[in-house]
C-alpha cells in the first residue's frame, strides 16, 4: 500500500440532514443536536433520523439515495479504489453499534467497495473510551500510518473546518515525531494532505422530520418514565407564531414583487423581498380577531390598489378586500402587503407610509389568500398544567403566562432578529448556519381597522485521487402533551381554532453488504489489502466493520 485515501461520510461524501431552519427556532436546532439532552443521544446518534434520508430505507435503496451523494467525492473513491496500491477508507464518527449496518447499506446501494468502513466504537481494544469524533478519528489515522508503513502519502477528506485543521496539526505533530533523531523512528514521514470539502443544508421533509423528533422525543419520555434516566427532563414538541396573517401564495408573491422599482444605484444583495402575507397580528391571534376574520384556514380576495416606499427603505402595497365590504382584521392603518425591506429596515416602517401612488389597471392585481400563521417548533421541557395557549411562549420570556385568551399578550411588529440557542451542542456535529427569525416588541391590545360586514369570511481530480476544492454537489433536498409526551404527530388538540385545517397538522414556514474486501488490523499483526499489499504494526485498534 503505497496512499491512504480516507473520506469522511456526513456532509462530504453523503448529504445527511441537519434540523430544518425553516421548521425548528434557532435555539432547538441546537438544542436537537445535543448529545447529553436525550436518551438516545439526539439528531446525530439517532439511526432513525439517517434512516428517514429521502424517503426512507425501503425506497431509497432500490434507487441508491440517487441525489443524497456529493457525485465528486464518489467520483474521487471510484478513482481511489481502482487504484492499485491504495486503501480506501470510509471514517465516521458515527456510533458503530448504531449505524455500522446502515452505513454499509448506505455504501452498498451506490456500490462503493471501501477496503474500511471505521465507525467509531463504544471502547478501544484497551478499553479507551473517546471523548470526541476528532480524538477517535486521530488514532485511527495514527494506527493506519503506523501500520502502512511503506505509504509514502494519506490524504483525507472532510468538510468541517475545525477537524481539517485538527488533522492538519495532528500530521505535522507526528511528521516532527518521526523526524526527531533523538527517537528510533518506526518509518519514515508521510506527506500528508487534508482537503477541505465545501458543505451544504439538506433536510428531510418537514412532515417526517416532525414525526422523526416526535418519536424520539417519546423514546425519551419513556426511558425517564422507566426510572433509567431520572435525572433528564421529559420534553415535547411546541410551537411559536411570530405572526397570523393573510398568506399569499408563491406565484402571487412573484406578481407583487413586479410592482418594486428599485433605485438603479440599489445592489440586489441590500434588499430582502417579502411579499408574503398581509398583517392581521404579529403574535398568536386572539380568538376573538380569528372568528372575525372566518378562522385559519378562511380564503379573502384582495386588489391591489396602490404602491409607495418609505425613504427607499421599505416597499410597500395598499390593498382592498374583494368584495370592498367583506369582514377583515388588521392591526395596520390600512391592509397593506410589505413588499420588501433594505437591511436594517423594519417592516412596520411601511406604516407611516402617507403618500400612495396609483397603479394602471393591468398593475392592478386581484389575488387570494388564506389565513395562517408563520410558525415555527420547539422543543422545551413539558410543564405540567401548561395549557395550549400558553405553550406558544417560549418559557424564558418575560411574559404573563396566565392570561385569557381575550386578554393574550400584544407585541409590535418589530424587526427580524435571530434567535440564539443557549445550548451546548453536540461536539459531532456543528448546527447548519443561517438565521431564524422572529418578532418583539410590546404594543397596545386590539388595535386595529376592519370591515363591519358580517360575512364570514469544481473539482481537482490531480491524477490519483487528487485534490479537492468545494466538492459539493449543488443539490439541496427538502423534502419534507401530557407528562411523558406519548404522542403521534396526529395528536394536536382540535379546536377553534384550527376547525378549518381539519385533522392534519402542517407547520406553516418557509442484510447483504457487498464488503467482500478482507479489513487489516490497524496498528497490529498482519493487514491484508485486497491487492496483496501488507502492513505490520503493533498493538492495533479493530476499527474495520
């Protein structure tokens, strides 16, 4: 064996899913990824939430997880295992007694015949436990330069920036280990290559995902109702709505947007594009202001009316419900659609919008929309006597908890800002990046205007293996109670509130393992390479599966 070609598997050679940010608040997408929060150690010790990748097991195999790959780095281990003097390596932190049949099906389906599969083991051959994927990962790949001692290069594949730099340090420590004269050195120094390996966000549907956190969560539950786990808190599921509102559709949405005239001297990168709702509240509705407007779920038809900018901070157009005199809420001077902001700006700002300036009649658009609400999930510790209303707060704020629901909390629309998680993450993986945002402020109850009627209403392949440089495939998928939380994704409490959704519940946002290779005993004994090729080495780690 002449190289050592080693591939990371989440997120550089398979496009695992992170926590959706559309559908979890910021601080629940870290909190989803703590290892030490859940029984069965959360998002990325979890076979299950892998196992719902695409479609699911049963579907994806037969197709291979066809767009699930990074098509670049299985390009580069199809080129690494023909390669006659090379070992091909698959290395991930994932729990071997968890994952080691899934990710060698994973593997399989697409054909890859890595000479090692290595997941990281509960204990070491000496009992060591790891503490980290990097420390686990490290003596793996001190045990693979120990024993292949006529490699003259290891190059690895990652995405995570800390562990390329982690590696990075780790082969220049040992090449000035073997370079010390003072010390008999076991073989000579080995160039060694860390590429850096561009990621990306994919999820699952939202739909799965919810049902996925939902029965881990019940998972969880179960183990603290047991006594197992006594000193973990037992969690559910809640939801925050930043705001409800008349939701346009997505086509409607890009018909608004043509009525922005932006200043010409404007970069498109400075303005953020709305267009997606018409105000009733910026918090949980009031029931009072939901039966008013005909419930979630209730359809209004509106025409455009007129357009304006605040200052070219804020665009904005004025609309009228169709007919003029059906029934409608909103806490706005007049309905208005925010058709977008330029950094820094506020959306309310669009309410001091005096001068509206007429449109023709071709501009004059009719459109429908629905009332919802933009929510997104937590998950927070259940609080026993928590009623439904109540949950839609998040416990840290400084609320009055027990209120009415005529008598619920008002805030001002304010600007977005993001929310920050207070969490420890799990150290194996790091939280996708990217905002989430919601609403705050306070304001005053009921206000509002509103109708009278009674209607109801690139890569590098080098030769060999080559070098790397952001070896991502463009391809984003989405796809979408009561102490001790036994619940179903079906059991969401049907009332008013929701009559016109009906049962469902959707949250509103934006055997054969084909490994016929023989593994070497890293660091010990006799490695055999399915060329022929040998590796001697003492005191080995069973890392091959």
């Amino acid at each position: 064996v002449k190289a050592l070609h080693v591939y990371d598997f989440d997120n550089t050679l398979f496009m695992s899913p992170l926590p959706s940010q559309k559908l979890w608040t910021g601080s629940t997408i870290g909190f989803l990824q703590t290892q030490e929060a859940f029984v069965n150690g959360g998002w990325w010790h979890d076979a299950h939430i892998l196992g719902a990748t695409g479609q699911g097991i049963e579907k994806e195999e037969p197709r291979a997880w066809e767009g699930w790959w990074n098509e670049q780095i299985v390009d580069l281990v199809d080129l690494s295992i023909k390669q006659k003097d090379a070992l091909t390596i698959l290395l991930t932190g994932r729990g071997e007694d968890k994952f080691a049949g899934l990710i060698k099906t994973i593997a399989a389906s697409k054909k890859l015949a890595f000479d090692m599969i290595c997941l990281k083991p509960q204990a070491g051959p000496n009992n060591q436990v790891f503490t980290s994927t990097m420390k686990y990962k490290q003596a793996v790949l001190r045990d693979l330069i120990y024993t292949y001692k006529d490699a003259d290069e290891i190059r690895v594949y990652e995405d995570r920036v800390n562990h390329v730099r982690g590696f990075r340090d780790y082969f220049e420590s040992i090449n000035k280990t073997l370079l010390n004269p003072s010390e008999l050195a076991p073989r000579k120094p080995i160039h060694a290559e860390v590429v850096q390996v561009s990621d990306s966000i994919t999820t699952l549907d939202p739909i799965t995902e919810t049902a996925e956190v939902q029965r881990m969560i019940n998972g969880h539950n179960n183990a603290i109702s047991s006594g197992s786990h006594a000193l973990l808190t037992p969690l559910e599921i809640k939801r925050t709505v930043f705001f409800t509102g008349y939701l346009l559709s997505p086509i409607d949405t890009t018909r608004l947007l043509t009525l922005i005239k932006l200043p010409s001297s404007m970069p498109e990168s400075e303005v953020k594009l709305l267009a997606n709702n018409i105000m009733i509240t910026p918090r949980p509705c009031p029931q009072s202001i939901l039966d008013k407007v005909g419930g979630i779920g209730r359809k209004q038809t509106w025409q455009v009316t007129g357009v304006a900018n605040s200052d070219s901070r804020v665009w904005a157009a004025r609309v009228t419900p169709v007919p003029a005199n059906a029934t409608y809420h909103t806490d706005n001077p007049v309905p208005i659609v925010v058709l977008a902001i330029v950094k820094g700006a506020r959306p309310q700002e669009a309410n001091r919008i005096q001068n509206w300036q007429p449109i023709p009649s071709d501009k004059q658009y009719i459109f429908q929309t629905e009332v919802g609400e933009k929510v997104q999930l937590r998950v927070e510790a259940e609080i026993e006597g928590e009623s439904p209303y109540e949950s839609l707060f998040n416990k840290d704020k400084a609320i009055k908890r027990r209120q009415d629901h005529q008598d619920a909390p008002s805030f001002e629309h304010d600007s977005y800002r993001p929310v920050r998680g207070g969490y420890h993450h799990d150290e194996n993986r790091r939280p996708n990046g990217g905002n989430n945002y919601g609403y705050r402020g306070g304001g005053n109850q009921n206000r509002g205007r509103g109708g009278n009627n009674n209607n109801n209403a690139n890569q590098h392949r080098n030769g060999r293996g080559g070098r790397g440089h952001n070896h991502r495939a463009n391809n984003n998928r989405g796809r979408g109670g009561g102490r001790g939380g036994y619940k179903s994704l079906d059991d969401v409490q049907n009332n008013s509130r929701y009559a016109n959704q009906g049962s469902s519940y959707q949250p509103n946002y934006d055997g054969n393992d084909g490994y016929n290779s023989a593994f070497p005993v890293l660091g010990g004994g006799v490695g055999t390479h399915n060329t022929g090729a040998q590796g001697n080495g003492d005191g080995g780690l069973p890392y091959g599966k």
